[in-house]
C-alpha cells in the first residue's frame, strides 16, 4: 500500500515525456549544426577572397631587382639567367685567322704622304705640307696625242705645248716646229760649271731665241745654275740680265739647279737652307727686274733640297718624265718627255706642257 505523497519514478519517465525530450533534443542538434556550417562555408569564402602574405625579400646585389620589392618563389627562379652549354666543336676544327686590318697611319694609303724615288733609286713617302698650294689637276684631263701632252676642261684644250732647247741640240727649223702644234720654246741662256764653277753663256742662245722669234713662238729663258753662294747666285743673274737686252720674254726666267747624273757636283756639300738662299737671290733680282720668275727641279729637288714655303711666290717648272705628274704641289709646267720627236728637231727633244697662257699673265 503506497501513501499518497509517494512518487512515482517511474511515472516520471514515461514512453510518452521520454520521447517528447528526445524529439526536442534531435530538433536543437540540427538548429545547432546548421548555424556551425554555415558559419564554416562563409569563413572559408573569406579566406579564398583574401591572399596570402608572402614574405618580403630584399636582395642588394643584384642590379635588376629592385631593393624592398615583393618576390615570388616564381621570381626566385635564376637558372633562365645561366646560357645554355653548347657542345663542344671536335678537336681537329680550324680556327679563322682574323682579318687584316690597315694602319691608319699607312702613308701609302693615309693620303698625306707622297712617294719620291730618290736619285739612288730608293723610295721614301715624305709628308705632305699644308702650307703649299695643291696640285689640282685632273689626271683624266690630260690627254697625249701623237706624242704631244695636252690638258682639256670642258672639252676645250686650255693648255699650251712647249719644248726646251740649248747648244746640245742640233739644227732646228722653228717654221716646221711651229707648225707642229709647239706654241712656246725655253732656250737655255747660261751655265755655271758643275765641277769648275765656271761662268759662262749658252752658245746657241741668240740663234735658238732669234729662229723661235721669227717663227711666232713665245720664249722663255732658263739659267743653269751651280752656284754654292748667294754671291755667285747674284753674279749668274747679272750675266744672264745682260744676255736679255732687246729680247722680248713672253715665258718666265727661270732658275734650274738640280744634281749631275753619274758624276759629283759642287753643290753636293750645300745644306738645304744654302741651296734655297741661293735660288731666292737669283730669283729675287729677276723679280725685281720685271720678268715672271720660276723655279726648276725634280720631286726630289723641289721636296727634299730646297723649302718652297720660301720660294712659294715663283712658278714651278716640274722635270718628270712620265704619263701623270704625281708632284703634289701647284706647278705651271711640266716636262714630261726628254725623248721628244717633233717635226722640225733632229733627233729627241725635250717636250713640255703649260697649263699656265703666260700671254695673259
């Protein structure tokens, strides 16, 4: 028999309120579950929006990074910076030589040297001056017909044919020279002797300037000179001064020394200053006297034995022989031939070409 007041415990846990609890339970669980997941969808969302942080790297050695920049491992990657092995060329391979490259001081191709051939027949490129007026002539200009030289521009012929004579030519007709197409004769009017030094007179001077006269040929004068003073220089213009009264001279006096050809003369000692004192006290007092002067020589004279900076107010007859005057300098004529055949002349003459209407002069 149970008392009123007593509880029943099993009364308590019956199917009906135990089942109800479990239904409540399982409903909070899902509610619970549902609010974790989503809260676990929306963190990971976050996350993929957001980058991760890479560590900053500063790197100061190399020049094309700059220092403080962000790097990726991507940017790390160096091995594109190291070329790529190539394979070995076989042992036996030849190697090219390299190429020959030229001096630029070469003197025979610098354009400021010019090649003398020496009496002795050695060659020696001596620079060119800046000081003297150039050779402008055109070498294609020059045109030689029938043994005779002559220079054209624009078609016309502007030069003038000459021949240069003394006592050592025979017999001359200056009518059939005249003819020949020789507008001008050089006559040697003196000598002084390369060994004794003796004075003297051309002694075909007066028939050589009479026949170019009366045959219509302008005439020059040229003086033969070994003078080793200025002093002698002067005696030889004085005689030569005399040897022109009443003589009309169209062409230049002219000074000629130069060396002996297989022997020594007396001017061998000369420096090169003594031998320029003693062209321009020759030179000097023809000047003075009114005629047009000139000088003589060879390359190797007019380069290498006198200085024509100081005689640079003369003319220059240029003694080459040859088809091209390779002389550097200005000259105003040029005897290019002492082999010369012209109707009129027994035997070779000298052949010369002015590029100068000494005329108009």
């Amino acid at each position: 028999m149970r008392l009123p007041d007593e509880h029943d415990e099993k009364s308590i846990f019956s199917p009906a309120l135990l089942g109800t609890l479990l239904g409540v339970m399982l409903f909070v669980f899902l509610i619970v579950s549902g609010v974790l997941k989503s809260n676990s969808l929306k963190e990971s969302k976050e996350a993929r929006k957001t980058p991760v942080p890479t560590k900053q790297v500063v790197i100061k050695d190399d020049p094309e990074i700059e220092t403080g920049s962000s790097l990726t491992p991507e940017d790390l990657d160096f091995w594109d910076k190291y070329p790529e092995e190539k394979e070995s060329e076989p042992t036996n391979a030849i190697t090219p030589l390299p190429t020959a490259t030229p001096f630029l001081n070469d003197p025979t191709i610098d354009g400021n040297h010019t090649l003398v051939i020496n009496r002795d027949g050695s060659e020696e490129w001596v620079v060119i001056s800046r000081y003297l007026l150039k050779n402008d002539y055109e070498d294609t200009n020059l045109v030689c017909q029938s043994g005779i030289m002559k220079y054209f521009e624009d078609g016309k012929q502007v030069s003038f044919t000459g021949i240069d004579v003394s006592q050592t030519n025979d017999y001359i007709d200056y009518g059939k020279v005249k003819k020949a197409g020789v507008d001008f004769v050089l006559i040697r009017g003196g000598l002084r002797g390369y060994g004794s030094g003796t004075l003297s007179f051309d002694e075909a001077f007066y028939d050589n300037v009479k026949g170019a006269a009366d045959a219509g040929l302008d005439v020059g004068v040229y003086f033969t000179s070994n003078a080793v003073t200025k002093e002698e220089a002067v005696e030889e213009a004085a005689s030569l001064l005399d040897m022109l009264t009443d003589i009309k001279i169209v062409y230049p006096v002219i000074f000629d020394m130069g060396f002996v050809d297989n022997d020594t003369s007396r001017i061998e000692a000369l420096s090169k200053a003594d031998k320029t004192d003693v062209a321009l006290a020759f030179l000097g007092i023809m000047k003075e006297s009114g005629y047009k002067t000139c000088i003589a020589g060879t390359k190797e004279w007019l380069i290498k034995e006198i200085d024509m900076s100081k005689l640079s107010e003369h003319d220059v007859w240029l003694k080459n022989e040859g088809d091209i005057p390779d002389y550097p300098y200005r000259f105003a004529m040029w005897q290019y031939s002492k082999e010369g055949k012209i109707d009129g002349v027994r035997g070779n003459v000298n052949m010369d070409i002015s590029f100068i209407n000494y005329r108009e002069k």
